[in-house]
C-alpha cells in the first residue's frame, strides 16, 4: 500500500522532471553525450543541478578530477538531506534498504517523504521514485535528441525550464528567511561580476562557480551561524 | 587530451551516489558542529543562485527573453508558484517574446 502511496504523491514531480530534465537534455548533447549515455546518466544520478554542472563541464573537455569535485560541490546538499533522513529511520532498517533508499534522494522525494509522520516507509519512497526516476531519464533522453529536430524557437525556450526550476527551489526560502534572500541577491551580483568583469571572466563556468560556492556559503556559514536544531532545509 | 564520455559518466555517479548514501548508512547521530551545519545549510541556494544567473541570459537567443523570464520567474515563484508552474511560466515568456520580438 505504502509503495502505492508513494506512486500516487510522485505524479506531479515526475510531470515537472519531465519538463526540466528536457533542458538538461539538451546541454548534455552539446558534450557529444548519445541520448542512451544521457537516459543512463539521469537514471542514475536524479540530480538537475550536479548533471547541469557535469555535462556542462564534459561539454569544456574538463578533467575528471574537476568533474568529481564540481559533482560533489552540487550535489553537496544531498549530505545534509541524507543526513536528515538518517535520522528519521528505523534503527533496525537494514543496509540494504537504506543504500537502495539513496537512489533516489532528490529534493522533491526528500520532501515528500520527510511529510509523512514516524519512520520512513522505504516502500512508500520506492514507489515514489519510480515514475520520476522514468520521467527524468527519458525526458533527459528526448532533450538529447530533440536539440537538433525541435526548431530552434522551441529549444531556446525550453532551456530555461532548469532556472525556472532552480528558482522556485531558491525563492520559498528566501520569503521566510530574510538572511537567505540577502545571500541569493549577493550570488547574483557576485555571479554576473565573475562573469563579466575583464580578470574573473577568464575563469571556466566550472571554476567559477566552484569558488563562488564554496567562499559564499564559507563566509555565510561564518557571518550567519544557524544552530543545529535548524539543520533541515524546507 | 582526450577524455572518454563514460568515465565522465561514471565519476558523475559514483560520486552522487556516494554524497547520498554514505551519511544515510554511516550516521546515526546528527551532525554537531555549527560552522559545517551553517555551511551546508547555505550551499544548495548559493549554488543554484549562482548557477541561475547570469547563466539565464546566455541560455536564450536574446538576453532580453532570459532576463524576463527571470525576473518573472522570481515574481511567480515569491507568489507561491510551485516547481512545475515557474518552470512552465519561464518558457512561455522566452517563447511568446522571441517569437513577437527575435525575427
């Protein structure tokens, strides 16, 4: 019944990672990635912005040392999220179960998981993972492919389906919390500085991002100390 | 040098893989140290927000599109648009404008 749950409480998200994965599509095949490397990559990674970063970084011919780190910097949220959900299984739940259970750990199914009372059910979370783990590697796979037959009208619009995903991730937050928007109007200006700014905008995307990451957060982490308690984000 | 596409792939999932389900096999207690919960707490919205823009502006024929759409995007999703409504939001307002301004 649990897995049924979950089935049911994951149609809209698999809906919306239909929609953005189609734009993560799109930059993986600027890397010369296939549209069966790209359904493969989603299936198994579920994570905009880490493959945003990873394709786009195989798209500059960049180390795998820098692909590794850059993976490891976008993705690093999923600590604290696993970390969370940690805290809130059975004790007894066994190694299996929670190495399958990390599968498919991506914001949505965090949130949706987390929402329910007691400890979490890993067959209400497989069941919630199914269709948005299927929509997101075939939309990623369409994206891949519909780059080059879709006019270029449509590809240029569709593109902005991932900010417009990372924006409603970003935005919620910020009305609550006065600190966090400060921080995200600095990203913003810092970021178009580094872009443009003669000296900075040398740097690869990759790089830069890398270093903006970790020096804003750093210097947030240090300015505005949260208290443990307040660990789990949403 | 020439990088293979399937090692890019293998490192982007190992290594997502592992930040996932290492804490959710390892930990049993939660983390304690202020610094590391500040900071990690911090990371995903600065990531995203750097990653959004300027990167918004370049993804479009024309800036302008991009720069609409953001601005929107940020007004809807303030609203309480969810996920799935900015997303769609942004790429009608890209789309309606090239297609009335971009010849």
């Amino acid at each position: 019944m649990a897995f049924r749950e979950g089935m049911r409480d994951s149609i809209p998200i698999a809906l919306c990672y239909l929609a953005v994965s189609f734009s993560i599509g799109i930059i993986a095949a600027n890397g010369g990635v296939s549209a069966m490397q790209g359904f493969f990559t989603s299936f198994f990674c579920m994570a905009s912005a880490g493959e945003y970063i990873g394709f786009t970084l195989i798209a500059a011919q960049a180390t795998y040392t820098e692909v590794a780190l850059m993976t490891l910097i976008a993705n690093a949220r999923y600590l604290l999220m696993s970390a969370a959900w940690s805290q809130r299984m059975n004790p007894s739940l066994s190694i299996g179960h929670r190495m399958l259970m990390a599968l498919d750990l991506t914001d949505e199914l965090f949130a949706i998981a987390i929402a329910r009372k007691g400890y979490l059910n890993p067959l209400y979370s497989y069941g919630a993972a199914l269709f948005p783990a299927i929509c997101w590697a075939s939309g990623t796979a369409l994206g891949c492919i519909a780059g080059d037959i879709l006019p270029s009208r449509i590809v240029s619009a569709l593109s902005v389906s991932l900010y417009g995903m990372f924006i409603a991730i970003i935005i919620p937050p910020a009305k609550e919390n006065r600190i966090v928007a400060y921080i995200i109007v600095a990203c913003f200006i810092l970021s178009a500085a580094a872009t443009y700014l003669p000296l900075l905008s040398s740097l690869s995307s990759g790089t830069r991002i890398i270093l903006l990451t970790v020096i804003i957060s750093a210097a947030a982490a240090l300015l505005f100390p949260r208290k443990p308690e307040t660990e789990i984000p949403q | 040098m020439n990088h293979n596409i399937y090692i890019y792939i293998l490192i982007m999932i190992g290594v997502t893989y592992l930040i996932r389900m290492l804490p959710l096999t390892l930990m049993r207690r939660p983390i304690r140290n202020v610094f590391l919960t500040s900071f990690l707490y911090y990371v995903p919205y600065v990531t995203l927000s750097v990653m959004t823009f300027p990167a918004i502006l370049q993804a479009t024929a024309s800036p302008w599109a991009g720069a609409v759409a953001f601005v929107i995007g940020i007004f809807a999703a303030w609203r309480g648009a969810n996920l799935f409504k900015v997303a769609i939001i942004c790429c009608v307002i890209v789309f309606a404008l090239e297609y009335l301004f971009v010849p």
